[in-house]
C-alpha cells in the first residue's frame, strides 16, 4: 500500500460505499454491516478472481451480492462472538463457500467449521494465502490473519483482539494477559511498525501507531 492510498483510514459505515484498497496481488474490500457496526472483508484474488471473506458477520444480502455466488470460495470466522457469524448460514448456503475457523472457537458457532485452523495454518484462495496466528484471550480461540505483502508491508485482520488505541475488552484480568501476551509475541514482537491493521469493528491503523501503548495496556488492564 502507498501511504497516499484514496483507501485512507478504513473509514466505512453501515450502509454507505466500501472502501477497496488494490495491491498487486490482491484487493481488500471493507464493508460495515449490523447493529454492532462490525467490519466484514472481502479479500479477492486479482490472478484468479477467487474471493475470501472474513467474518459473515451481518446483513446476509449485502455480503452475497459483495462477494458473487460463484466466487466466493472461503469464509473465515475470526472468533465465536455472534456479532461476527451472524450471516454465515445464508452466506454459505447462496455460495457454497468452506467455513474456516480457529480450533478452539468453532465449537461455539452454530455453522459447521469444515477447516479447523491451527497455530501458523495456510489459508490459500487463489493464488494467494493468508497466515492465521492463535491469539486467546478476547475468547479462547481468537484468530489474527496476516496477508504477507511479497510487494509491499503486511496486512493483518485482528477481528477484536486489537483496534485502534488498544486490545480488545475481555473478561476478566486474567484474560486480558493471555491476550496481551499473545499480541506481544506474535504480532508486536514480529512484525514492523507499517502493518496495517484491520480491525473487526471501526477504522484501521497501524502496529507503529499502536505500539506506543504498550506498557500502559500492561499496567491498566480492564
């Protein structure tokens, strides 16, 4: 992504226009849907034209004429929350898309998981591939998906483990630890500041940005 990118912050609301960001390799749309304002993405192979959705969280009708009935070949569920599986049935029945889910969480959704994803598991569609990490803690099977840019910096979905200004809201403060530990080792630790992050509800943003709060997410809790 060029820092002069027209996709700018991810700004998107239920109902308007989605914002498209283009790389070379693959285009990434972003749609707000439901009462909750929860991101979905569609993630389209631009060799192939084969699609990827992340998170069929709301508003069934609108996912589906997003994403084509015929094309649509993969759908990944971040986390069990029922804000982000919401239209999942009525996605996959009108496509015929393969669920994905983390190993831990897909017990939890009511939509059978025909792909249990483990820690570092490849998710290919198309040409392309996403990396999923298993981070717990906003629930025990939460999933981050990273889209490795050969030709760029990367690109990760966080569902809600991380948004802008810090870490998804869990349960209790030992839940909060096993988040923040797996967000440190797996996401901070790793990767560069020029990430971009793309959140399961509001606008986007980046590691670098993020990372400054580090140690006050470590000393506050919820």
């Amino acid at each position: 992504m060029r820092h002069d990118d027209p996709y700018g912050d991810g700004a998107v609301i239920v109902g308007g226009p989605p914002a498209v960001r283009t790389l070379t390799a693959v285009t990434i749309t972003k749609i707000a849907v439901g009462p909750m304002d929860n991101n979905a993405y569609l993630l389209r192979c631009r060799a192939t034209g084969q699609r990827l959705l992340i998170d069929a969280a709301h508003d069934a009708p609108t996912l589906i004429r997003l994403a084509g009935h015929r094309s649509l070949s993969t759908i990944v569920t971040t986390h069990r929350h029922d804000d982000h599986w919401q239209a999942l049935r009525e996605v996959v029945d009108a496509t015929g898309a393969r669920t994905h889910a983390g190993r831990h969480d897909a017990c939890a959704i009511p939509v059978p998981t025909a792909v249990l994803i483990d820690e570092g598991d490849k998710i290919h569609w198309g040409r392309v591939a996403l990396t999923a990490y298993h981070i717990a803690g906003h629930t025990p099977g939460s999933i981050v998906l990273l889209y490795d840019d050969p030709q760029g910096h990367p690109h990760l979905f966080t569902g809600d483990c991380l948004f802008p200004g810090g870490p998804g809201r869990t349960t209790n403060p030992v839940d909060f630890t096993s988040l923040l530990d797996g967000l440190e080792e797996k996401v901070f630790g790793p990767l560069p500041d020029e990430t971009w992050i793309y959140p399961g509800h509001g606008n986007d943003t980046t590691l670098g940005a993020e990372r400054p709060q580090l140690a006050e997410w470590r000393s506050r809790g919820w």
